[in-house]
C-alpha cells in the first residue's frame, strides 16, 4: 500500500477526531428523539412501515424481523428466515450507520438506501411481494394514503415509499455514546479500560493491518476485500464478482463498519463465526480455517499470529465500540 494512501487514511481518521472534539454538542445530538406514536416526519413515517409486515407476501413478517433493534438492527441468526420459512442467502447485515455509505449489501448492488430497500421485498426468499404490489397494499390502506398525504402532499408511490423507509435508515446514525467515542472525546477517560486501549493501539497499528481496511468514523472504508472466504469448494460465494464479473473480485465483499459489531453475531457474509472471539483467531491465521483460498487480498497471506493477550485485547477493544443508545432497543 502506498504512503499516500496511508497518509489519506490517517487525515480522515484525525479529521474525525478533531471534529468531534470542536463540536461535541453535535456528537450528544446526532439520534434526534421523535414522538412514539404520533407520525410527524418522512422518518417517521418510514419507521411505521418498516416495522409493518404489509410489505411481505402474506403480511407475516416486516423488515425488523430481520434488521432487529436489540442486535444493532442486525440478526441474531446465520440466516434470517423469510415468508414460508425460507432462508436468506446471505447473513443479515447491521443497517446503522448506512448515511455515508456509496453502496449497500455485501456485493454492492445497491448505489443508495432507496434501491437498497426494495431488494428484499421483492427477493423470494425474503419478503417475496412485487413492489408494484406492495405500493398497492399501502395505496389501499386508509392509514398510510392519510400519513403520505399529508407528509409529503401526495399519495403514496414507488418512489416516496422507498424514500421514507431510507429516511428511517438514514436515522439510525451511532451518537457518539460508545465508550470509545467517549475516551477518545475527552469526555470520560475512563470509558475505556486497559485491555480496551490496548486493543486500539493493536488495532491501529501498521503491522497488524487492521485499519488499512477499518477506517473512517465508523470503521470501514467502505471498499471490496477478499480476505479468505472462497475457495470455489466448501465455499463459494462469489461476492462483488456476481455484479461486475471482474476477475480480479472473485470472492471480494464490502467491508462492514465495526460500530456495534459485539451485537451483531454471527459473522461474516455467510455467518460463518458465531463470535468476536472466532472471528480474531481467523484474522490471526486464515489457515487454520481455510486451508486454499482463491483470491485472497494481500493484506491476509501472512498470518499475523497474534498472542493471546492480543487477540483479548482487540476484542476488548471492539466491545468499546458498543452504543449505549441505539434507536428502539428497548
């Protein structure tokens, strides 16, 4: 990697520092706090549909079935189920944090929130309904031809529904409340333990790698990877190949951002690690995973061979990362 590009890393992580500490109030503010029951705003209004199984084939599941608030609107399982028990095919991903992302989903087929939120109404496996029919349903019920009328002077269509439901996701933005934001703020130097600190030491430093792809106020950089989970056999997801037929990223998967991630198991595309713990010991050595991977980035050839104690530590450190208010967790 060259020293420009690690340069251009470091001026974005510190630049986000710095804004932070210049405008903290911002920080505290960022999760405005909308009425529970009364629908006032385009996010609103999004929330409602999307905890609604109006949008699924047989009204029986809505899209926080999957994205569910207690797990960082992530799932709790390798795959969610969707209408007649079917399985998604990939494992479901946090969508907090989504407002600064340039593509959505692990291959990166969706250029915005509101492309993003018709796939899986409309994929068989999920909620399995036309959106054509969905606008339908929600043009035909009294409550929601009211709400759109009046938040966005006109009945409901493909488009406004789309956007409402992306204006809800655009909502669930991290506040700053996670220890690490706190230590790194100034606002609690104690937010952090040791363990923790240490962990972020490891975590930023260049011989261990992990922020040449962790970057970026929430943890990712938002690029393709390929970090060992094809080998065209036991597994073989092809990832962002399937939407450019790029050799050069057969195997590749968006990298997901780290806030929340102690929330969020299990791991992985295919939820393949059931814990943080799993998942540190992969990176450590791939190999004692996957024995012949095609493809794998350069970053993952040589094992870093972390000691236990490290590996405690970056997990520690990925705890730190944890909301203390995630919007609807009850």
């Amino acid at each position: 990697m060259s020293n420009l590009h690690k340069i251009m890393k470091w001026i974005i992580f510190i630049g986000f520092c710095f804004f932070s500490l210049l405008f903290p109030s911002q920080q505290e503010s960022a999760i405005p706090k909308p009425e529970p029951v009364e629908v006032t705003n385009k996010s609103d209004l999004g929330k409602l549909l999307f905890f609604d199984p109006i949008l699924s084939k047989d009204q029986s599941i809505a899209c926080a079935d999957c994205h569910k608030p207690e797990f960082a609107f992530a799932d709790n399982q390798k795959f969610s189920s969707g209408v007649d028990g079917l399985k998604a095919d990939r494992n479901t991903p946090s969508i907090m944090n989504m407002l600064s992302r340039p593509y959505f989903f692990y291959d990166g087929r969706a250029a915005t929130l509101e492309e993003q939120v018709i796939v899986p109404i409309e994929n068989p496996n999920e909620m399995n309904l036309s959106y054509d029919v969905a606008i339908q349903r929600i043009q035909g019920n009294p409550l929601y031809d009211s709400l759109f009328r009046k938040i966005y002077s006109a009945p409901p269509d493909s488009i406004n529904v789309a956007h409402s439901i992306a204006e809800f996701q655009r909502f669930l933005e991290s506040s700053g409340s996670a220890p690490h934001d706190q230590w790194m703020n100034g606002f609690d130097t104690e937010a952090m333990t040791a363990s923790q600190i240490r962990g972020r030491e490891i975590f930023l430093a260049d011989e261990f790698l992990c922020f040449e792809c962790h970057f970026g106020p929430d943890f990712t950089g938002d690029e393709f990877r390929n970090i060992g989970l094809y080998d065209g056999n036991t597994l073989n997801d092809k990832g962002r190949f399937e939407i450019t037929k790029d050799s050069s990223d057969l195997g590749k998967f968006k990298v997901p951002g780290l806030r929340n991630i102690a929330l969020t198991a299990p791991y992985m595309h295919n939820g393949m690690f059931e814990t943080l713990e799993e998942v540190i010991d992969f990176y450590s050595n791939p190999y004692d995973f996957i024995k012949d991977p095609i493809n794998m980035d350069s970053l993952m050839i040589e094992p870093l061979n972390l000691t236990l104690q490290q590996k405690t530590d970056l997990v520690n450190f990925l705890h730190s990362l944890t909301d203390t208010d995630i919007p609807f967790r009850g």
